[in-house]
C-alpha cells in the first residue's frame, strides 16, 4: 500500500492506523511532497489518519481505506492526500498547564492525548484540551501545547 501527498515543504508528515498498530512518521521534502510505501498489509477495511505540523501550524485528515482481497490487486495506492497547513491560533501557556503545576509537559500532553480525537458531541470531551476552542481535540491542539512545552 502507498500512501502519498502534498503539504508544506519540510513539515513533519505523520501516518497511522490504529488498527494495523502502524504509525509512521517522515519529513516532507522540500517541495511538500510525501510518500509512505507499507508492505503485506492484509485486506479488510482501516481507517487512515494523516496529519502535518510545521513552525506552529497543523492539519489532519482521515479516510476509511479498503484494501481488497484478490490476487489481481498485488499494489494499491491511497488517493493523493493535499494537507495545506493552517496557523494554529495562539493561546496563553497557563491555559496549556492542563494539570496546573505550573509547567506544561508530559503529565498535560498524557491529559490531553487522553481526550484525543474526542469532541463537543462525544465523551470523554474536555473543554480545557480542546486548547484553540475548535470544538474538537487533535494535532491542532497538540502543536499549541507543543509551542509552551517547557524544560
């Protein structure tokens, strides 16, 4: 399986699927361009996560990907992904203190990594990992905390 793209030259590039235990993680070159080639994925239907993050900025997509099972099919490619990176917006580094310590760190990344992927419709929702208020908790919320992490 290939899996290929387009985002904002040199931005970290990550790929999963959860269901594979696969999480691969590249730069993209220095025209934007990504290539994830897998091998002996089995077949059955996966849901494909693909996200990029560069200088405070992030995006993210999914799709459900459906990898057949026929020996006629011995390469399958997932359509060309286009992430354009969007400037995350910014926020205090208290509001990233999500265990209010005082630091922001692993024990804030763990609270909102908790909440991953979780949203204002669904539990285990938290409105204080949802750091930029988009109503969902993802990438974009991560390269904000990111952006405070101290040492």
């Amino acid at each position: 399986m290939t899996v290929f793209g387009t985002t904002s030259p040199d931005a970290l590039v990550t790929i999963k699927v959860p269901e594979l235990t696969l999480s691969v993680a590249k730069t993209a070159d220095e025209n934007g361009r990504f290539i994830f080639t897998f091998n002996d994925v089995p077949p059955g239907v996966y849901m494909l996560f693909v996200s990029a993050m560069k200088d405070g900025s992030a995006n993210e997509t999914n799709q459900l990907i459906g990898v057949p099972d026929s020996p006629a099919v011995e390469e399958m490619s997932v359509s060309d992904i286009n992430l354009p990176l969007a400037m995350v917006k910014p926020i205090k580094k208290q509001k990233a203190d999500l265990n209010g310590d005082g630091l922001v760190d692993m024990r804030d990344l763990s609270i909102l990594l908790y909440h991953w992927t979780s949203s204002m419709f669904y539990t285990p929702y938290n409105k204080d990992a949802d750091l930029n208020g988009d109503g969902s908790i993802n990438l974009k919320d991560v390269s904000l905390m990111i952006s405070h992490w101290t040492n």
